[in-house]
C-alpha cells in the first residue's frame, strides 16, 4: 500500500499531464473551429443562435373612450375610474 505522500505526488504528477493533455487538445480544437469557420463562412449568429426569439409587443386598440376627458381604453386589464362600475355600452367607440 502506497503512502499518503507519494499518492499525493501521483497525483500532482497526474494533474500536470491533465493540464498539458488540455492544452495540446485544446489548440488542435480551435484550429479545427477556426478552419471550419473560415470555409464556411460562418458568423457568430450561425454557430451561436440567440436562444430567445425577439419578443414583438402588439398594441390593441381602444375599444372605449370617455366623452368628457377623451381618455380610452382597450378594455384589457383593470377598469379606469370613469368606466368601473358602469354600463360600458355607451363608452364603446
């Protein structure tokens, strides 16, 4: 059975090569990017697409006005003041 110290030293040793293995593999991988990149002609959108589509707000249009302020509303969401509670029927546009 082998001691504490000298595992320890295998393993710093193993670590070593870990990291130098890294390396080497590492710049033969970007190469490899690189030229495929460079024949296809490819961009930053082509190999990293945005995960979220681009959100497009619709406006509604009003479907009620208020005669004597001119205020609207869409009818969508909590009520204003001058229509809560009342016939909306003559507020209809």
């Amino acid at each position: 059975m082998s001691s504490y110290k000298a595992l320890l030293q295998q393993r710093e040793q193993l670590e070593q090569q870990i990291q130098q293995a890294r390396k080497a593999e590492l710049s033969e991988a970007v190469a490899k990017v690189r030229a495929l990149v460079t024949e296809y002609d490819l961009t930053q959108e082509d190999v990293f697409p945005s995960s979220k589509p681009k959100a497009t707000r619709q406006t509604v249009a009003p479907k009620y006005r208020d005669s004597a302020t001119g205020a609207t509303w869409t009818g969508r969401g909590k009520p204003p003041k001058w229509i809560d509670g009342k016939d909306r029927a003559q507020y209809e546009i």
